[in-house]
C-alpha cells in the first residue's frame, strides 16, 4: 500500500512519481490525484520532464505546490491561492534550487497547500520538507497529449510509456521491475 513515508521515501531520492488516487479533478485545482510529482531540485526537472515524459516543448513551466506556512520564506508576494490561477515571483535565493518551477522571468504559478485541502499530500510534502529543507513538489497533470488519465487502465497505459519507475495507483504504490 501507498503510505505518507513511502512515497515521501521515492520523492526524497528524487525519482518522479505519478499519481492517479481517488477521484479525479477538474479546473485549475491538481491536488496529487492526476499527477506527476517530484521534488524541483531534481535533475528530473523541467527539462527532463518536457524532453522525455511530456514529450512537449523546452520552455512549458511547471507549478509547484507550496506548504502554505512556508509561501513566505519561497515567494515575494503573500499569495493565498489554492488554485494555479495567480503569479508570483520566486525569491532570488530559492531560484535555483526551485529550478524546475521557475519560470524564466523568475515567476511561477503556485498553488498553496492547506492541510484541509488534501491531508495526504499535505503530510507527504511537510515530510519532504523536512527531510530536504524545500517545502514545495513539482505538479503537472498526469497525461501524454492526450486529456488526463481517468481510470486505473489509463494510468497503467499512460505510464507504461512514461518509463518512470514510480506509480501510485489508488492504495497502491507501484514499482516498475
């Protein structure tokens, strides 16, 4: 089964993590239930993520999920949104280290992370940061040009042709062999 240490486990050793758990959701809201997850200091980055799992151009941002008692010490501005609907600029001394969700004018579109809003990957992330000193993870919708995945058969297909090792699928967290 999927437990909050386990998958805090593979994000802290940097490996990318999809996600399809619960049910799915629709609009400018991802909270890790059709997602793509990684730490952003990750060599599996932006690039990464755009030249070989999302097959999608070098310059497409990505957006980070911030623990909302830490938007002050990564962001210029107070940004309260739960939502990836608002920009913001990313302090210069976490510029680098958040590479991956930095945008190349320094700003991104975070989404900030109440326990209310997902207990779950709130747990995971508060774990993350506290192993790692970063309290954000990279969320990207978990799909390959195509609409995100909706079922377990979708999710299975989808990331068959990820070639990333991790999946959670529901309860379930999934190691490719």
């Amino acid at each position: 089964p999927v437990t909050v240490e386990n998958l805090t486990d593979v994000l802290c050793n940097r490996d990318v993590v999809c996600v399809a758990r619960g049910r799915s959701e629709s609009g400018p809201r991802a909270l890790g239930h059709r997602s793509i997850l990684c730490v952003p200091d990750s060599k599996y980055g932006r690039d990464y993520l755009n030249e070989k799992i999302k097959k999608r151009e070098w310059y497409r941002p990505y957006a980070p999920i911030i623990l909302d008692h830490a938007v002050d010490e990564i962001l210029d501005q107070n940004v309260v949104s739960p939502y990836m609907t608002m920009s913001a600029t990313i302090k210069e001394e976490w510029r680098e280290r958040l590479d991956a969700v930095n945008h190349v004018d320094n700003s991104t579109r975070p989404q900030v992370l109440r326990y209310e809003h997902e207990p779950f990957i709130y747990e995971v992330l508060e774990r993350i940061y506290e192993r790692t000193g970063i309290p954000v993870l990279l969320n990207t919708s978990f799909n390959l040009q195509e609409p995100i995945v909706e079922t377990p058969q979708e999710a299975l297909n989808t990331f068959a042709q990820f070639g990333l090792k991790y999946l959670v699928l529901h309860n379930y967290l999934v190691k490719r062999k």
